[in-house]
C-alpha cells in the first residue's frame, strides 16, 4: 500500500537509522490516511503503537528466511501481504510459500551477503511469530519512535505523488515517493 510504502521510507530513510531496506508489519498500521490535512490525531489513529525503529544486519539466508516467512504468513490470508517494505521488491508465490525473485536495493539478493534492515521493536522482538528477528543478536533499538519518523518524513516530501485511474482501472501514479509499484507481487 502507498502508506506501507510511506512508513518503510520514512523508518528507513530516518537520519540516524538509513539502512539497506526496511521491513513492517501490516497490521502495525490501523487506518488508511485520507486526502488532506494531516493532522495528529490522524498519525495517531494510523499508527496507534509506541514502536521504535530496530536495526540489525542479517545475511542474505535470514532475508531469504524472513519473506519465505512472510509469504507462509501471507498466503493463509488470502495471499493479502502482512508486511510492507522499501528498497525490497519479490515475488509472493502463494501456491509454493516461497519468497522469489528477491532484490535489496535493485541487487539480486545474495545469500553470502549481509544486508542491514529497519524495523519496529515488536517483531524485531519475535512478535508475530518473526523468530528469525528474535534470534538476531545484532539488535539496535534506535529509541525513534515509528510515529516521529513518519513526521519528519512528512515535512521533508509534503506532495505524495498524484495517482488517478486510467482506462483500464489501473491505479497509475506520477513518479516519486510512496508509489503503488509492485515491491511484492503475489503469484500462484
């Protein structure tokens, strides 16, 4: 979603956290934000937990573990994503639960690589069965909180980018941050 992508950007892209890419929970956003002024009370209904920012390094096995485990998570939902990321783009396959096609920072994913990611607190913890981020020991909580970054990240990028329905029903999207842009497409 475009807010998923927002947040990620936002957790990622924070001074003092700029990382390889970022991972969230979906349900870690309750509320969509609606055309117009944003206000507070707004950010507080859309991100209604005190989460910080988690940054740990792991290594192109524990990426391939972590979106193999987020398509297991996501295929017995329908294949509906249950996470949001940036600087990370694969394929969902919800028949197999496999994570393909995976790419950090517009590079093929290499197992013997070692990436750094952003995170909230809670699963970085273990928290919706993310037990390859509890086993982490290179943990950093950041002490930023989620809410405070998608702040300042507001007032650094005020326009999101246009997107209008074209002949086909397609949402299309001018260039920019936050954009609809197949970071994870499902396939069967």
């Amino acid at each position: 979603s475009m807010l998923g992508n927002f947040v990620c950007e936002a957790m990622q892209y924070r001074r003092g956290v700029e990382t390889d890419f970022c991972l969230t929970n979906s349900l870690g956003m309750r509320t969509n934000i609606l055309e117009g002024d944003v206000t507070l009370e707004t950010l507080y209904n859309a991100l209604p937990f005190e989460n910080t920012i988690t940054t740990m390094y792991l290594s192109g096995i524990e990426v391939k573990e972590l979106l193999d485990y987020a398509t297991q998570r996501s295929s017995g939902r329908g294949c509906a994503s249950q996470i949001q990321v940036s600087n990370c783009r694969f394929k969902m396959n919800c028949r197999t639960g496999e994570a393909e096609d995976i790419y950090i920072a517009g590079q093929p994913l290499e197992l013997d690589n070692v990436y750094e990611l952003a995170t909230n607190n809670y699963i970085a913890w273990g928290g919706s069965g993310f037990d390859v981020l509890k086993r982490n020991t290179t943990k950093v909580d950041t002490g930023i909180s989620m809410r405070d970054a998608v702040i300042d990240y507001m007032m650094e990028h005020p326009n999101l980018p246009e997107c209008r329905q074209d002949v086909d029903d397609i949402d299309r999207c001018t260039d920019g941050i936050a954009v609809e842009d197949g970071r994870i497409t499902a396939v069967y």
